[in-house]
C-alpha cells in the first residue's frame, strides 16, 4: 500500500453522517468517500440524499441515502438496521446534524430551546450510544466525530443563539466524556470545532449569501480574515477517521481560520 494510504486512506470502511442532505455534511461525506468509504447519508430530506448520495457514488464508493430524524429513536434504530443490512457495521459515525434557532436569550422560546437541546445534543448522545454498542460487541474500535462549534467554547457575537451556543458546550464536554469511557473499546472520540462558514445556518436565502454585515462581523474577527470554504474541512474529517489518528482521542481540533485564537 502507498505510504499515504496507509495513513489516511478509508477504503473498506463505513462511515455514516447525519445533517449530510446541505452544507457541511454533504462536504464531510464526500470527504470520506474521497477517502475510499462506503458511506451512509441522514437527514430528512429524501430528494436532497438522494442528490448527494448519486454525486458520492461517481466517486467509486457505495453511498446509501438514508431518510430519518435524528430525534426519533425508532427511526434511528430503523437507519441503522438499514445501513447494516446494505454496508455492514459503521465503523466511523460522524454527528453533523444541527440547527440554530434565533432569539435573543430574554426572548427564546422553550420551544426552540428544547428543539436544539434535541437535534444538537440528545441525538448525538443516542445515536453514538447506539454505533458504540455496536462497535463494543464487534471488538474492533471505531471513529466517532462530534461536529461541535468554536461556539461551543465562547459567546456569539454575531447571532443571537443561546440554545445553539449551550448544546455546542455540552457536544463539546460530550466528547471528551465518551472518549474517557470508551477508550478501553479502542473508540475514539473527537469534535471538530468550525468556525464560520457558508451553509443554510448562515446565508441569507434572499441573498443567497451571508448578509454582508454578519459577514463584516465574521471576517474582522477572524484572523486569517475571511469565511471557511466548506472543502477546507476535509482534511480534518478524513485525519480523525484515518489509521493516522489512531492516538488522537478527546481532542477538539478548531477549523476556524483562528477565530478561537484570541
Ligand atoms: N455553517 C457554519 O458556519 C457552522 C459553524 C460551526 C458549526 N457548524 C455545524 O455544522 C453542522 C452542519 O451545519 P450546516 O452549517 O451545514 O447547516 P445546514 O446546511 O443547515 O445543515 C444542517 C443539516 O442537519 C440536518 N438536520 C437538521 N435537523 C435534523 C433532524 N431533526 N434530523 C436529521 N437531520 C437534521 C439538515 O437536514 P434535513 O433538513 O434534510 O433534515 C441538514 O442536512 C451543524 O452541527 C452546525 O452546528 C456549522
């Protein structure tokens, strides 16, 4: 095997992402499948996966368009029955799936509080509780990649999202937490923590981009002084799935063009 794909290649492997039908997710399974996994992808949105899921397989690999909601246990347990059945046991689970509902604190609801408490946090908990169980009784290890937030450390300057910020703490001590008591199961447990970067959770659908004065906002903040590029997180995600990050656990790795530098 070359020397690189010893390091980082995935080929054999079952990676599942959530939140895969937009945005960050969709970069983060192409990623791996670029890697050589075969690759399950989740979210609600049927025609979107199915979209995604024929781009990913023209990269060679099996891709498998899963519709469910991450909040709903029996349709996890019904993704992941369906998964094995078509790829076989996942070997890297990436938890993307996420929302940031607006309000300022004096004013969210309990509602929206509740909903990011359920998409952000619960599910993440549910579903690597159901992929490690899985991965325990097969004895051979597994990824997990939490995707949290440089929110998860720090305070919103730019929108007002209080539920979002609390569930990125808590996916963020999560991962630290799972990493400590599964690592005696060779799982290792990881977040990547993004910065700012064009998707549905920050572009203006009118304008089909970041309004320009959350951009500005964005931009003086961050040192490298622009946006992420989605396809700038790649590398991140196939390293903490690779054979080279086999003694990486309960790391947090910022992509954020040193937002969380300062
Ligand atoms: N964009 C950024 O600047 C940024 C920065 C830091 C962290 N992040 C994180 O990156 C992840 C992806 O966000 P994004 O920016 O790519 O936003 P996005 O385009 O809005 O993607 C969110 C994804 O989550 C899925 N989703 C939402 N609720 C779901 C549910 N109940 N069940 C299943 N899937 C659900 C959506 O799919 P369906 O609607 O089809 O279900 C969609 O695919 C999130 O965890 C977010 O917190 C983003």
């Amino acid at each position: 095997m070359e020397p690189l794909q010893e390091l980082f290649g995935l080929r054999g492997k079952v990676a599942l992402v959530t939140g895969a039908s937009s945005g960050l997710g969709v970069e983060f399974a192409r990623a791996l499948a670029t890697a050589g996994a075969d690759v399950a992808i989740l979210a609600r949105r049927q025609d979107r996966l199915k979209a995604v899921a024929q781009e990913i397989e023209a990269l060679g690999v099996r891709c498998l368009p899963v519709t469910a909601d991450v909040t709903d246990e029996a349709q996890l347990d019904r993704a992941l029955a369906e998964i094995e059945k078509a790829l076989g046991t996942v070997d890297i689970l990436v938890n993307n799936a996420g929302i940031a509902p607006a309000a300022r604190a004096e004013k969210h609801g309990r509602k929206e509080w509740e909903q990011a408490l359920s998409v952000n946090l619960t599910a993440v908990f549910l579903l690597s509780q159901r992929v490690a169980r899985a991965m325990i009784a097969r004895g051979k290890g597994g990824r997990i990649i939490n995707i949290s937030s440089v929110m998860g450390e720090l305070g919103n300057p730019v929108f007002p999202t209080v539920s979002y910020n609390a569930t990125k703490g808590a996916v963020t001590t999560l991962t630290r937490h799972l990493a400590v008591e599964w690592a005696q199961h060779r799982i290792t447990v990881n977040a990547i923590a993004p910065g700012w970067f064009p998707s549905e959770m920050t572009i203006d659908p009118k304008l089909g981009d970041v309004a320009p004065r959350f951009k500005e906002k964005m931009e003086s903040r961050t040192p490298l002084g622009r946006l992420g590029d989605p396809r700038e997180l790649a590398g991140a995600v196939i390293f903490l799935a690779s054979p080279a990050a086999s003694y990486v656990t309960g790391a947090v790795l910022a992509v954020d063009g040193g937002w969380s530098a300062w």
